[in-house]
C-alpha cells in the first residue's frame, strides 16, 4: 500500500504544470562556459523537455567532475537505457547529461533518482585533472607520505574553503615547512585537542600574488613562525599534529584566494609527484 501511495505521489509530482517549474530557454543546453563569478558546487537541474525531462548538471567548480545519475523504478521512461548515465563535465560548464521520454505520450513518467560527482583532480604534476600555475614545493620533510583524502573529499573537503585542499598522512612531530615564499599572515599554537578550532594550530602564509597557503592540524607548541615573518619555500614552519578536527594524524594542506570578505579553496599543483591512499573520503 505505501508503495502505491509512492507511486502515486510521483506520478503526481512529475505531472505539475511547466509554469511552475525552473526552466533554460527551449532547445539543447550544451557546453555553454559559465563565467568565472562566485566559486559554487555541482547541481542536477531537472526540468521539463516538452512532454519529458532534461537532466542538466551545472558544473560551478573550477575543475572537471565525474557525474553518475542513476534512475530505478522508471515507468514509461525511454531515453535513458537501463538507467545508469556517467559523464565528464567540463569546468565551470553546463550540460546536459541525459533526456527522458515517454513511451506512451497519454502516461507520466515515473522514476527515482540518484545523483553523485567526483572531482577529476590531483595536485600531482604526472596525474590526471592536475593544473598550471605555481608549482609548490612539498610541505613537509622525509617520507615518503601519501595523500589519505584528496580533492572534493566528503568528510571535510566539500565546502568552498577546503574543496582542493589535501589531507597528507604522517606521524606527529614531522618538520612542515613552507611550500612557497611569502609572509606570515596567522597563526595558532596553543590547542592541545580538538576544542575550540576545527583547523587546530595553524600556519597561514600570504604570497605576493595575494593568495594564501595554510598548514593545519600542527602539534601544540610547535610553531617555529611568527605573524608578519618574512619566509622563504623550504623554511621550517612547525611540526605535524592531531589537532582540531582531525581523525589522525596529517597535515591538511590548501591554497586558497580572496572571494568578497571571504577565502575560497583554489586548485594548486606540487612541483613534485605524491602518491595516494585508497581516497575515503571520496564521494
């Protein structure tokens, strides 16, 4: 009985009106490149394609995502071949991913969906999705360590601020040094746990393109670094921790740039290849 009920209610969400959904403007939206404005996140847009539906996915982010959609319990639905649609999108671009359409035009379509991305990066120069720029040094001496979560992670690296940054796993007390000359902007030293912030004792680092780089996670009373301390790439910052909100120890590496009153997590490259941990974070 629930399921009828389900059914019905699908069917009757499926058959509202045009006017009162979101639409584009009629015709195929292709790789139409979206100006580089607020940094954003990647959305499936479903609208209504004459007597069907246009799935659309909205890549606001300044790399290429993976996108998999997947439609089960379809009724009256062609289009779509068993249900199951993966594409590569473009950055900063909308596309249009999959159309859906009746086989019987006097019945509605009925279908559940499912809809995740990944992002198709690494901070590894020899790696697929890496990216130009500056080429910055490694944040750490010995090794070799490994990336544990990568770009676009679900635990912490989601949210504008950290969507590129890398999480490195190593022992506390390894030497973590600056990955790119600049001056010494903040910096906290004296959290012994998680409590109060999530980043634990940090160094943040202004470089002379006005972008940031910042080392979290460092152990208490580590931090070699002064605020408004000219550094050179290679100097000694601090050392790895556990702090704030962290599930072992790692450094969390991230360059990011201004965005209004706010930071926003940019994409980088390291000059040198870094190998990765199976990605448990990963969407």
């Amino acid at each position: 009985m629930a399921s009828t009920r389900l059914i019905i209610a699908l069917a009757l969400l499926l058959s509202i009106p045009a006017t009162t959904l979101p639409a584009f403007a009629a015709g195929a939206i292709t790789n139409a490149t979206l100006p580089a404005a607020k940094p954003g996140n990647v959305r499936l847009l479903v609208n209504r394609h004459g007597t069907g539906k246009a799935m659309d996915v909205q890549n606001n982010t300044d790399v290429p995502v993976e996108v998999v959609l997947r439609l089960t319990r379809m009724v009256n639905v062609t289009g779509v071949g068993s249900g199951v649609v993966r594409k590569t999108v473009p950055a900063r671009t909308r596309m249009r991913i999959a159309t859906l359409r009746k086989r019987q035009p006097a019945y509605p379509l009925m279908f559940q969906q499912s809809f995740n991305y990944s992002l198709i990066y690494s901070p590894d120069p020899n790696k697929k999705g890496s990216v130009g720029g500056y080429a910055y040094a490694l944040p750490w001496k010995g090794g070799p360590f490994h990336i544990s979560q990568g770009a676009g992670g679900d635990f912490s690296h989601n949210s504008p601020k950290g969507r590129y940054a890398v999480d490195v796993a190593m022992p506390v007390g390894t030497p973590i040094v600056a990955a790119r000359a600049g001056t010494v902007l903040t910096t906290r030293d004296g959290q012994a746990g998680r409590m109060p912030d999530p980043a634990g004792n940090y160094v943040r680092i202004v470089h002379d393109d006005g972008t940031h780089s910042a080392y979290l996670h460092l152990k208490q009373g580590s931090v070699k670094v002064k605020e408004g301390q000219q550094v050179r790439a290679g100097a000694l910052l601090g050392h790895s921790g556990n702090t704030g909100r962290s599930t072992g120890p790692h450094l969390h590496f991230v360059v990011q740039k201004h965005y209004g009153d706010s930071l926003v997590s940019i994409p980088f490259r390291f000059s040198r290849p870094v190998s990765s941990l199976p990605n448990f974070a990963s969407n």
